[in-house]
C-alpha cells in the first residue's frame, strides 16, 4: 500500500478499514473541510517532488526541497485547507536513497499539525525499504499484491485507487502487473457505488517502443486500460512522470497529466500542485502554479461524476 500517515488531530475521526494490506481511510462528516461548496472535500494532489538528501541539491536549475517546502506552505495555509495530501510517486530524487526521504519526512513536517493525512506512491526513482526505514511506523503488515504498494482511500464522493508503476529503481520503464491490475478490478467492482479515481505515477504508453528501446511509460497499458474502459463509474485517471500540466478525454474518463512539484523537461509547461475539490456531482482540479504570473495558474478542469 502507498503510505498513509494520519495526523494524532484526525484519528479520532477517522474509521480504518484493510484493503488488499492498505488503509482505507473513512472520512467523519465532522471533519470536512468548509469550501464555497457546502459539503466539499479537498484534496492537495503532488506529484515529482524529487527531494534529494541534502537541501542544497539543485536539478535543471531549480532546488526541488525549496520548490516542496513552498507548496506544503501553500498547503496547510489554504483557507479551504486539505484534509488529505497524495504525493503521486517519484517522492525521492533519483535512487530512492535513505537521505532523500528522510530531507522528506522533514519538508512534509507542517501537514501533522495542520490534520492533514499523507499518502505517497511509487515512482520509478522511490525505493521501498528506504522509504520503510525513514517512516517505520507506516510499514504494512501485509499486503496482497506481493511487492506492490496499493490501496483505496474512500471519501465521501469519491474512491481515489492508488497504484504502484514501480518496475525497477532508477528505471524509467513503469510496470503494474497481473496480479495488480486483478486487484484493481476487483476493487473498482466492490465500490461501483461511488465515482472511482485511478492515480499511477507513470504515463499510460499505448504503442509498443522501438526494438532495443525502452518502455518509458506502463509496459502494460493495454491491460490497465482494458479494465479502466469496462467500467463506467470510472471517472478519471491520474498520472505524473512526465512533468507536464495536460488533460484530455479518453471514452468516459478524463486522463490528468499532473505537474511536478520539481523541475519541468519543456520551460512552457508549469510546476506546481493541484487542489482537487470533490463535491456530489463532480470534482474541479485547480492548478496552482509555483509561478504566480504563468499563463496557465489556476487553470481548471471539471470531472463529471454524472452517470
């Protein structure tokens, strides 16, 4: 399961159940947050953060501890604060090392006393038991999928299904797995009754790459995608990796593109988070650019949980 760490000043809120060895966290109508709509619950969304072992390592000319220690302040300062915060994978900044998750523990310090539950997944550039050795009290004690790191977070109008694309440290190629993606199908079908929410760090890659070259998205797309379609209250599917803000509409999901909180690979594209606001009928992802002035800060896009 992704890990979840649930501050002291929510868990008497919150009821925990197991799901295939991860948590399934029940929110408390008491504890959602105020938002302009009355009965919202929000969710900050991160994705790439690439913290190294020291603060003062820099990439592509950016200080990624810096970059994650703005936006946990914009975070817990919000007045429509999270009650939950996902890091969507690539949590450390190339090999998964003890040191980078440790500099981690410590940029994400503010959500505990803010309430603010913590989830993180996989990205090809985290590694399991290093992450395990920073957050011991988080390791689960068992887990159905056999190395895989998945669980389901239920919220009152929506399930957000977290996946582990991990393939090998270092490796750019992402992987889910028989075994996984039958978890995930039979997840999805025990909770037909509200929205579903998929999140895999990795980018879906549906055409099979060049002999000799790699998989640089999800080796198996086809299968994800298989059970993705088949079921319609499948409302979105969320994935980072690429370092780029993009959305579009496959059938009857959309596919977000989430920013990095780190460095960019094109400078048009923005960095950032997304503050994702799920009411009844739909959630809105806001983009919230760490560059205030960039032309594309506070974008919007609507997903429907219409039938």
């Amino acid at each position: 399961m992704p890990i979840h760490k649930i501050p002291q000043s929510r868990r008497r809120f919150l009821q925990t159940t197991v799901v295939g060895g991860g948590a399934a966290l029940l929110m408390s109508s008491t504890q959602r947050l105020s938002a302009a709509e009355a009965d919202a619950t929000v969710i900050a969304l991160l994705s790439d953060t690439h913290i190294p072992s020291s603060h003062d390592v820099e990439a592509r000319g950016i200080n990624m501890t810096d970059n994650l220690q703005r936006v946990i302040g914009e975070v817990v300062d919000r007045k429509t604060r999270p009650t939950d915060l996902i890091i969507n994978g690539d949590c450390a900044y190339l090999k998964g090392l003890l040191g980078d998750y440790q500099n981690l523990v410590s940029c994400l310090a503010p959500l505990d006393p803010a309430g603010i539950s913590l989830h993180l997944t996989m990205g090809n550039h985290d590694d399991r038991q290093p992450l395990y050795d920073a957050l011991s009290d988080q390791r689960p004690a068992d887990a159905q999928v056999m190395a895989k790191h998945v669980s389901v977070i239920e919220t009152p109008h929506a399930n957000f299904f977290l996946l582990d694309s991990l393939f090998q440290v270092n490796v750019v190629t992402g992987e889910l797995g028989a075994a996984q993606i039958d978890w995930l199908a039979k997840q999805l079908d025990a909770r037909a009754d509200k929205p579903a929410i998929v999140m895999t760090h990795h980018t879906p890659q549906f055409t099979e790459p060049a002999e000799g070259k790699p998989w640089t998205g999800i080796s198996d797309t086809a299968a994800l995608m298989e059970v993705l379609e088949s079921r319609k209250h499948v409302k979105a599917y969320l994935y980072g990796h690429s370092h780029h803000w993009n959305h579009s509409q496959r059938g009857h999901f959309q596919m977000i593109n989430l920013p990095p909180v780190a460095y960019v690979f094109n400078d048009k594209s923005p960095n950032g988070w997304v503050e994702a606001v799920l009411t009844p009928g739909e959630m809105r992802l806001e983009l919230q650019t760490l560059d205030p002035k960039h032309p594309r800060s506070g974008e919007t896009v609507m997903v429907s949980f219409a039938s």
